[in-house]
C-alpha cells in the first residue's frame, strides 16, 4: 500500500482536520465530531448528508449555501455512528427542520434512523430521503435493494436549492423522492481501491481486466470483461440506463460522468462525448452536464454515468449558484 | 495499459470536444484548432495560456471571466504548435493587447514566442510571463532552468482578476515577473504516469519507493526513498522551500496542494494539514489555501506543495469570483 498518510487508523480526523482548516471561511466543525457544517446558516430547512468516508469530495465538499448543511464523516467505507448523526442534525437545525439524505447502505439506514429517533425525541422535525441510483444489481455486500452512488450528488443540488428558496421538510421529502425515481447510475472500474486499515485491495482485475457494475465499495459489479474502447464502454453502460429509463427523442435529461478517483479527467471527457453521441442518436436532450471527481472510492480507477429525467425547476435548480468547496 | 480512449492518438481532439460540448454555456472551440476561449470576453487586456494536454483541468478549466480567455491544448505533454497559439491569440485580442502565461519548457518557449512573432506582425500588442517554479532541480529534460508546475494556476488567478480590473499588457507583465519571483513548488510522486501513444509508463517506482522532485511529465527528480508516512514527506517538502524562500515569523503566503492525478483527496488533506502544522511552527501565516486536483500528470500518484509569498492585493486576487470550470 502506497499512500500519503501518517497512521491507517487516523486518516480520517487528520483528513477533518485539513478540511476544516483549509475551508475555514465556510465550513465549521462541530466540536468533538467529524460532522462538518456550513457557517452562516439562514433560517431554512436544513439538509444533512453523509456515510463513510473515502469517497471525497463527497459529502464535506458539497457543504455550502444552496447544498447541505452538513456532512458527517464516517471511517472509511463505515457509516458514522448515529450520536454523530444526532449531534450534526442538531448543530443545524434552525428550528423548522432537516432532511437527511441518506445513500442505500443497510449501515446507512440503521444509522440514519436511529439518529432520526434521537433528534424526534428533542422535538426536531426529521426527514429522510433514500437514494438508490446504481442499478448495476439489486441486493449487494452491504445492501437491500440498490446502492446509492454518485446520483446522490444531484439530490444534494436540487434538495437544497429548494431548502435555500424556503420548501418544508414535508415538500422536500416529496421533492426528492420524485428526484430519486428518475435518476439512474451505473459505473465501470479498471482497478479496485485499498481501504487504509486493510492494506490490500479490496478486489483485483487483471491488467486487460474491467468490470461493469461494481459499486462504490468494491462491491461486484456484473460483468468482467476485457479492456474495450471507451465507445464500447459507453455503449455498454448507456444501453443499460436505456433499458431501465425507456427514454423517446425528446425526454430531456441531466448527465453527470463522474470519476472514481484515479481516472484522468481526459478519459472522463472521452467517456462523456461518447455517451453524449449516443444519447444523442436517440433524440435525447441533455439540458445539464457534470463531468469530474464528485463521488470517488479513494483511488478506483473508472468512472459512473449518471442519468435524471429533469423536469424544468430542477434543472433552474441545478443551476443556481452555490457556495461549496466542490460543486 | 487501461485507460477509457478510443484511438490513443485520438485523446485530444476527442477529449477537447467532450469538454467544449459538457461548458459551452462559457466556453467555445476556435474553428479548427485546439483553442478553447471564454465566451463573452469584456473589453480588456486577455490571458493566453496552454501547453501539453494531459495536465488536465489545466489549463482549459481555468477559462472564463476572471482568469483565462484562452487555454491552447497541445497533444500529449507536448507543447501548441505556433499556428495554434496564433490562432488564439488572435480570437480573444480585444484591440488592448494580449498577455501569455507560459510554463518554462523549452518547446513551449519558444512555440509560444514564434506565436508572439506572428501576432506582433499583425499589430497585437503581446507580453510573455514565463513560469518556473519548481525548486527541485535547475534544468531538466525538456528544460533550460526551473520547470514551470501547479503554481501556474496562481500566475493565471492574480493576472486575470488583474486585467479584469483593467491592467494594461506593461502592468500584468510586471505583475507576473513579480508574482513569478515569490512563487515556488516542489513534488513528490508515488507512481509514473502513461502517455496514451507511448503506452508505458514514464518511469517505474518500486512498491515501496517514493521519488521527490519528479516533474509534471516524469521528469527526474532529486531523491529516491522508502515511502514513508506524510508528516515526513511534508517535512521534506516544506524544508526544501523554506530554504529557498527563508522565511521568518509573521511572514504571509498563499498554499496549494495539488494532486498529480490519482492520489485522493483524503490523502491531500492528511499531507496539506502535515504541511500547515510545519509552517504554524514557524510562525508562518498562511491566508490563502487550496487542495486538489489542478495541474495533474495524467494518472500520476503523488502531489505538490505550492508556496506563494503575498502581498495584500494578490490575495485579494485570489479570492476575486471567477466563472470557470475548475478553480
């Protein structure tokens, strides 16, 4: 293992630590937690994210006015503990309530709730808004149902655009849970990534090697191939959101292609002008596009292609100007 | 090698369209060339800048009002030709001359300043900045003196907020000798990268094997070593600047840590709080900070550390809005 770090077991207070002071003039930290929060939040329904860590920029990035009010930082790959959950739900509330958007992980759903069931018994009004975008497979290592990956990032958007523009928690739950319905992902890796505490990597592909579906995690995806043309991945992976969306010329849509981690932007480029051809010979339009590192698996390398079928106000709500690190 | 292309000599073009159709709401193709411009480019001195693709969000990410007006791609670490450079200078010159922030390799040396020759001819006013500010060693393969690295993207923010503010060509070159003057970086690389044609790494670092000073195309550094963990290799990093600049308390200075491609975020923080630890206990004053990914070496591990000596109107500069889609 080959890493810029100090001791496997601290990677995760040292990296809170460098964030917070490195984004000081917008990003706090709540005192003896790794949930870091906006500064400066105006009376709203405030929005919490977050799960395990390594998947930076995601969540601490997406803190800002206009996206979440706080992410909270579990240990690598691991949800955060539901008094971290609690102590973030209650260093933001504003007195009008929070919705927690929570990625499908059975970890995730426990911790999440549990925290629900603390901040409830304080008198604060709690949401949740489930994301399962990949639909690489159902059921998985750490899953019912499908996983939530890089998707996650567009419901931060959209979630809280209309929080900052003052929706209830009630409009935002329905909000999302609309969003979430029309936003597909699936991703192809070429390497698998090493969690500092194991050491190793979590799986191993051969140097010609790729794998369709697998998740943020490692977890199998569910295919391996050979190496192909990035045409030919991008054939693969948007035949799959076809098959699931049923799209006509004319539906419109919002793309995020989003880099797992050590995959150049150059190749994430290549990738999205592919896909673009192909969504394009469709007749689809795509009104929005994302490509970068917004939700990685620390040193994966491969990349996800998001889908959401927009309607208008999302896309005005994509759009608005935000004050994160990492959007 | 695994990477998401099509035809390897085909990145670039392909990866230039990808990137002009994802930003064409700011950003537009110069008919024919490699050129990518800001739209909508006000009345004032513009920035030209480029080099070799492969650096990527540099140097087509920072182009929009603020920074760039315009980014020329070369192919693969290898430098615009001159027609190209021409071309872009002549698409953004608003009648007040044109300024060219050029990295100190002999090929973009002197493509560029053919480039010059070629506009002058035709009535445009044009300054050069050249930059060279990787300490790790005087000249190198493809360079006369210091390499030009991540500090760039410094150069590009303070001159372009500069001339947004109505410098004339005399005053940004002035500004950017100066601001050159105070600007040094040096890195430490983990792994090689691999140029698409060439389709081998650079240079091969054993498992455990770490190598300081190593430029953004694999060039040699200074030091090869054992991997070892963060605090030490900020140590070396750090010590190496502070004896160039020499610096003593209360002395003021921006910082960037730059991923060269595939180290994670994670790991970024960990090494730029290591880093900020060592210039707190010097009594530095660090007012400007920024990590990630900025100017990459392909799939490069490893990062570098970018110190910038301020005065009080360049960190103003720094933290002017831009509408770009990397900064």
């Amino acid at each position: 293992m080959k890493k810029i770090i100090n001791q496997a077991q601290n990677v995760v207070p040292e990296m809170v630590q460098g964030f917070v002071r490195a984004h000081q003039e917008k990003i706090q930290q709540v005192p003896e937690t790794f949930v870091l929060k906006q500064k400066g939040i105006q009376k709203q329904v405030v929005l919490i994210s977050g799960g395990g860590s390594g998947h930076e920029p995601a969540h601490a990035g997406f803190v800002g006015s206009g996206m979440l009010q706080a992410a909270v930082c579990g240990q690598v790959f691991t949800s955060p503990t539901p008094d971290q959950i609690f102590e973030g739900i209650k260093a933001i509330d504003q007195g009008q309530g929070v919705v927690m958007v929570v990625k499908n992980y059975s970890g995730d759903i426990m911790n999440f709730d549990m925290a629900k069931d603390l901040a409830e018994m304080e008198g604060i009004k709690v949401g949740t808004v489930v994301v399962d975008d990949d639909i690489a497979v159902e059921d998985s290592t750490y899953t019912q149902g499908k996983r939530g990956v890089a998707g996650t990032i567009l419901v931060h958007k959209i979630l809280g655009a209309a929080a900052r523009n003052g929706a209830s928690v009630e409009e935002l739950v329905t909000l999302g849970e609309k969003v979430v319905e029309s936003l597909k992902t699936i991703g192809v890796a070429l390497t698998g990534a090493t969690v500092p505490e194991v050491g190793k990597p979590g799986f191993v592909l051969a140097d010609d090697e790729i794998e369709f579906g697998v998740g943020i995690h490692g977890e199998p995806g569910y295919k391996r191939e050979k190496i192909k043309p990035s045409k030919e991945m991008a054939q693969e992976l948007i035949s799959k959101l076809k098959a699931v969306f049923g799209w006509k010329a004319g539906d419109r849509f919002a793309i995020l292609v989003n880099g797992l981690g050590s995959t150049p932007l150059m190749e994430q480029y290549i990738f999205y002008e592919d896909a673009m051809n192909l969504l394009e010979a469709d007749g689809v339009e795509v009104v929005f596009s994302k490509v970068g590192n917004y939700m990685t698996s620390l040193e994966m390398a491969g990349l996800s292609v998001t889908l959401l079928k927009v309607e208008d106000e999302w896309v005005k709500a994509l759009n608005e100007e935000v004050d994160t690190v990492a959007w």
